[in-house]
C-alpha cells in the first residue's frame, strides 16, 4: 500500500514536471512570437518609413499601434520554466523580476508619444520616435538578452 502511494505520488510529479516544461516551452514560444512581432512593427513598419526607404501611410500608424499593443504585454513573457535551452535570454532575467517590470515600464512609459509621432506623418519625428523606442527596447536586451 505504501509503495503504491509512493509510486502513484512519484508519477503525480512527473506527469506535474512534465506539464511544467510544456507550459516553460509554450511560454517560450509564446515570448519569441510576440518579440518578432514588435521586431517587425518597430523594424520595419516604422523603421523602413524613419530611413526613407517605404513611404508613410495607414500601415505605419498600424505598425505603432500593433507595436503599442505588444508591448503592454512584455511585463508576463519571462514566466518561471521559459528558460528553455533555445531561449537566447539570459538565466537571470528570472530572478530580477523587479528589473525586468522596470524595463517594461519604460517602454509602455514612450509608447503613447512614440505613436503620436509616428502619426505625423513626418520622416524626421518619425525617425527621432523609432531612435527612442529602440533605445528602451535595447536597454533591456543589453542586460538580459544573449548576443546570437
Ligand atoms: C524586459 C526585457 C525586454 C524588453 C523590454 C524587450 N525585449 Fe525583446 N527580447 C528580450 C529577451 C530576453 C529576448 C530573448 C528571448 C528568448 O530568446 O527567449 C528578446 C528577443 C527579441 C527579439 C528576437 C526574437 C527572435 O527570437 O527572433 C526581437 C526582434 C525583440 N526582442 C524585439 C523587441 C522590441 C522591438 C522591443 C521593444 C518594443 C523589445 N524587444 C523589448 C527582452 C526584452
């Protein structure tokens, strides 16, 4: 009876550790979807705009907002088991919780000028708002993302 009820509990944990690593895989991927959507709004959508290289119109604006809808998310993409070994992130982004909502803040914070400058329409606002969001963006991959 005993063995049994360890046997049963052992098999409780690993069906729990195995749920684990699915919920760390799917939030890992979850994270990288939603990192190369904001990579191509901010990128490309307004970035191409920013060099001269794409002419501003409905989809720049679109771009920003998409971007700004992103973004509020940032602050739940870094859930504990996401440390995956294709994860690019650096292990200890996990126990800087603090640092990491931080981070997001400030994004979230540059985020309601960043799209009414794009909405400008004007190249070089555009290309001054694009310089702003990438810096808060890369404030936090400096810190906690790995160099590829
Ligand atoms: C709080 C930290 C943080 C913030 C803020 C942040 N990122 Fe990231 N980003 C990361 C980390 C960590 C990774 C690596 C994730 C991984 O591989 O698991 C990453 C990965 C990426 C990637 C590569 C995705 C891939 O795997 O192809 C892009 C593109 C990206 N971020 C764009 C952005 C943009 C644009 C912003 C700003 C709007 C932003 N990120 C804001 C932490 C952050």
């Amino acid at each position: 009876m005993r063995l049994k009820s360890m046997a049963a509990l052992a098999a409780v944990l690993l069906l729990a550790g195995n749920a684990f690593a699915q919920d760390g895989r799917a939030a890992f991927e979850h994270r990288r979807d939603t990192m190369k959507a904001m990579g191509r709004a901010l990128y490309l959508g307004v970035g191409r705009v920013a060099k001269g290289r794409a002419e501003f119109g409905p989809d720049t604006v679109a771009a920003a907002e998409t971007l700004a809808k992103l973004a509020a998310t940032i602050g739940t993409l870094f859930p504990p088991g996401s440390d995956v070994p294709d994860s690019n992130m650096k292990p200890g982004i996990l126990s800087a919780p603090d640092r990491v909502a931080q981070l997001a803040a400030a994004v979230q914070a540059a985020m309601p000028g960043f799209v009414v400058e794009v909405k400008s329409g004007d190249k070089a606002r555009i290309a001054a708002a694009a310089s702003t969001m990438n810096k808060a963006c890369d404030a936090c991959h400096n810190d906690f993302r790995k160099e590829e």
